[in-house]
C-alpha cells in the first residue's frame, strides 16, 4: 500500500473522534504508520491494531520519546478536555488543552515535523460573536475554559505557522455526531443521547431548550473535513488553525421532529440545567465560505440523511450489546 511516506501519531486516539479518524488513518497509511495514542481510555474493536503508546500530553518528554522512536512525520492532536468537563475541572482542561497542545507543537517544531493537525471548536466563539452566520473572522470572547483554550490553541497554531513555518492546521469543529464511540463531557452530546435513547427507551429528556439551535456534524463529514484539510496544498490556505466548517445547524425539537419520522412514539421533553448558559453562548449557524473556497470544503450529510443513517447503524450496535 503506498503510504505517502507518512508517520503518524493520533493523541486522544480513543476519543470520539479519535476512535474513527484511526481506522480511517490506517487504512490510508497502512495500520504500523499510525501510532495510537491513548490515555485513560482502552482501545476497542477496530483500533486494537497497530503500535499503541500511553501518552499524556501535558508530558512533553514521553510526547517527544514516541515522536522520536517512531519518526513519526504527522500529528493529529485529538486530546483534549470538552466543554463541560472543563467547567467541572478548568485546572485541567488549561494542562490538557493549552499546556499539551504547546508540547506537541514544541516537539513538532524541535523535530521538524511535516504537519500537525489541532482542532478548533465553536466553542472559541462567545455571547459578544454574531450568531447567525458567524463570519470566519470575528469575535472570540468565549466564556468557558474549553472555550478559552481553543483560542489559546488557535492563536498558537497560528504563531507557530508564522514564527516557525510548522504546518499547523486546524478546524472550529461543530458538535460531532457518532454511533461507535461515546461523546463524552459536552454540550452538544445531547445530540447524540437521544438517538441512544430513542431506540432503547423512546423517550429522551434533553438538557438544553427546545429551541437551543446549534451547528452540528456527522461523523463521515467530521473525518472528512479533517483529512480534506491536511491533504490541502498549502499554498491555498489563508487560514490555519482556526478554519470555520459547517454542516447541519438544528435544534433539539427539530431533531426530535426528524427522529420520530422513524420512531412515531418518540416523546421528548426538556429539563435545561447549567450547559444551557453554555449553549446560549455558541452560535447558531456558521459561514464556512473560507473552508469551502481555500480546500473545497463541502458537507454529504443533512439532518435527515444523519438522522437515518445514525438509527440504522446504532440500532445494529445496541442489538450486538
Ligand atoms: N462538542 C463540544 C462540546 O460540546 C464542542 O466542541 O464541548
């Protein structure tokens, strides 16, 4: 299989994006040029394959020790602290977010690195940000800590493009919708309870207003747009760390209005409690037209293709359970 020459590193790898960005990765690359990086989470399924490392990423040595035994030429930082667990525990969402996205651009800088991917996330953006349409340049006064290290991470990635010339590249994710792996500590992971939910139990109460409108993502898209980006030639991104992307912006009633086109009982009901304040503080819609114009960015899924698509293949994981 040709590989590209590429060597690559995935931290956060058993996260929720992380867990699906891999099988993809391997695929492309051949599964002994992809090193999965975990942490606290065990790899399953799909990702026992290829070499694993324990790293934590606010140690920068280990970070460096895998870099250097591997060679790896590729980074796609995916660890990080949401939104939700970051209000529970801001003091580690700054040593995750901040302090580990700095090592792993050190170590990209001191190695001489090809590429390193840090994601982004609407959550950079906050109540002083247009909210419908959000330009691409724009306020970024968040007010949670996620939030906070996300702009840390852009600015940095940025710097890091401009003052060192390492190919930083980044997206503002929306929330991400998956069946394989579990969301964990964020305020769109209401979005992916429900279908859980409805299938098990047909009713959901959901932590956010009915009318809490939100940019979203299926997976498919998520994964693309990520390798889209890295496969960019340089020369036409005039952003880096901080691309705008959109796909599906809906609300938690809307969703619920698609789902029962599937399951005619579903019932849901609602019970905001504190991630409400952070919803309340992201935008609605997103204007990606910079993504789309510098790399050809361009979503598949709509709120009803996800939607079918999601029912049918959790329905087959939960039946496997
Ligand atoms: N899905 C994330 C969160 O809700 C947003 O990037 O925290």
């Amino acid at each position: 299989m040709p590989t590209d020459g590429r060597r690559i590193l995935v931290t956060g790898a058993t996260g929720q994006i992380g867990s699906e960005l891999v099988p993809e990765l391997q695929r492309r690359y051949g599964g002994e040029n992809v090193v999965i990086g975990i942490h606290s989470r065990p790899p399953r399924g799909d990702l026992d394959s290829g070499p694993i490392e324990k790293i934590d990423v606010t140690k920068k040595d280990k970070v460096e020790g895998v870099v250097k035994e591997y060679g790896i030429d590729t980074i796609y930082h995916m660890a990080a602290i949401l939104s939700v667990a970051g209000e529970a525990n801001p003091w580690l969402a700054w040593d995750v977010n901040v302090n580990g996205t700095y090592n792993v651009l050190e170590v990209a800088r001191e190695n001489g690195l090809d590429r390193v991917f840090v994601p982004s996330s609407i959550a950079a953006f906050g109540p002083e940000t247009p909210r419908e349409s959000t330009p691409q340049d724009t306020v970024l006064k968040p007010r949670t800590m996620y939030g906070l290290t996300k702009v840390s991470g852009e600015l940095l990635s940025n710097y890091y493009f401009e003052k060192f010339g390492l190919d930083v590249r980044g997206v503002r994710y929306p929330g991400i919708i998956s069946y394989k792996t579990p969301p964990g500590g964020g305020t769109t992971d209401y979005a992916v309870e429900i279908f859980h939910e409805a299938i098990k139990k047909g009713k959901y109460t959901c932590f956010l207003r009915e009318d809490s409108t939100l940019p979203m993502m299926y997976m498919p898209d998520c994964i693309k747009c990520t390798l889209d980006l890295m496969d960019a030639d340089v020369s036409r991104l005039r952003h880096h760390g901080d691309y705008n992307v959109a796909a599906i912006s809906f609300s938690p009633a809307e969703l619920a209005e698609v789902i029962k086109r599937h399951i005619p009982d579903f019932v849901i009901s609602y019970e905001p409690d504190h991630r409400q304040a952070i919803a309340d503080s992201w935008p609605k819609t997103i204007d990606d037209s910079s993504a789309r114009s510098d790399w050809g960015w361009e979503p598949e899924f709509d709120l009803a293709s996800m939607t079918e698509d999601m029912l049918k293949n959790l329905r087959e994981i939960l039946s496997e359970d």
